[in-house]
C-alpha cells in the first residue's frame, strides 16, 4: 500500500498535477525560472567589507571610518540651497556594523539590510527592510528611507559624517549620536 502511494505521489508531481500529463494554464507568470541568473545577482552588491578579513587597503581603510559607529542625522541640503532640519535629531539615526550591518531609524519607522565601502569614501546600501508605518505629519522618515538606495558617497569631516547623493541630489549630515 504504501508503495501504490509513493508511485502515484511521484507520477502526480512529474506530470506537474495535471492530472492527465497536460499542464493547466492558471494565467499566473511562471516563476520556476528565476528572473535573474545568480551570477548576476552576485554581481549586483559587493559583499560587505569586514575589519579584519582579507581585503585590499583601500576597502579596509575606507570601512574603517564607518564600521562600529552610529549617527543622528542634524540636517539635509538640497542641491537648490534649501536645508531640512529634523525636529528631533534622535528620531533618525545610522548605525553601521562591522560585520557590515546596518540599522536605521527613521521617527516611527525602523529598517535594516547591509552596507558596503568598495573603495575610499564610496558608499552602498543594499535595499533596506523596512516598517511602514504612518509617522505624524512633518516627518522625513518616508523621504530618509527612501533615499538610501541613492546614497554613494561620504566624507568624515570635523568629526561628521557627510552623505551624498547620486546626481548632486543633495547631502545628508550626521553627527555622532550619544
């Protein structure tokens, strides 16, 4: 018996539970392909630069300056001279791990996903996973979250951290949290 039951569970998935061999057509994108080849998925983040591993100069050194450290964001400057100030600097902070972590707070939103410094002063964030929630009116949280997959540069200067955009998009400035 549970031979029978074994052989018609096996001819019941080779003819893709069609029944009768056919395959039914559900209207629905076949997905038993991936839509991206894993060497191009690969391709596409460079692996977190991890202190202490084996890695060229220029990633250590330009890692170094981030890896451990947490920030508050005091302002961001838009390429067209305005300047948005968060009403609580607290409410939205970056803290870069050294395993290549890194944790965002955005007012009432939370996120997290993975950094990268290739070479010196170059920035990646890979997409973040992030909450949803509705912050009051007024809160850069929508806008700070959605700008780290456009963030590609920094610069530590005077003890604090500059963000650029791509594109002269604009330049978020942090300072040390405490």
């Amino acid at each position: 018996m549970t031979r029978r039951l074994l052989a018609l569970l096996a001819l019941t998935a080779a003819t893709g539970c069609g029944g009768r061999g056919e395959r039914k057509d559900t209207g629905l994108a076949d997905t038993s392909q991936p839509s991206i080849a894993p060497a191009e998925t690969a391709a596409a983040a460079p692996a977190p630069v991890q202190p202490g591993a084996d890695s060229s100069p220029s990633q250590a050194s330009a890692a170094g300056g981030l890896a451990g450290t947490t920030w508050r964001l005091v302002q961001f400057r838009s390429m067209d001279d305005k300047t948005v100030k968060p009403d609580q600097p607290d409410k939205y902070t970056v803290a870069f791990g050294a395993d290549g972590k890194v944790s965002v707070k955005a007012d009432c939103n939370r996120g997290h996903g993975t950094w990268t410094s290739s070479a010196p002063n170059a920035l990646h964030f890979a997409p973040l996973a992030t909450t949803r929630a509705m912050c009051p009116p007024g809160s850069m949280s929508d806008r700070f979250l959605r700008d780290f997959g456009h963030m590609t540069s920094y610069v530590l200067k005077d003890g604090k951290l500059h963000i650029s955009l791509m594109a002269d998009g604009g330049i978020y400035d942090f300072e040390p949290a405490s």
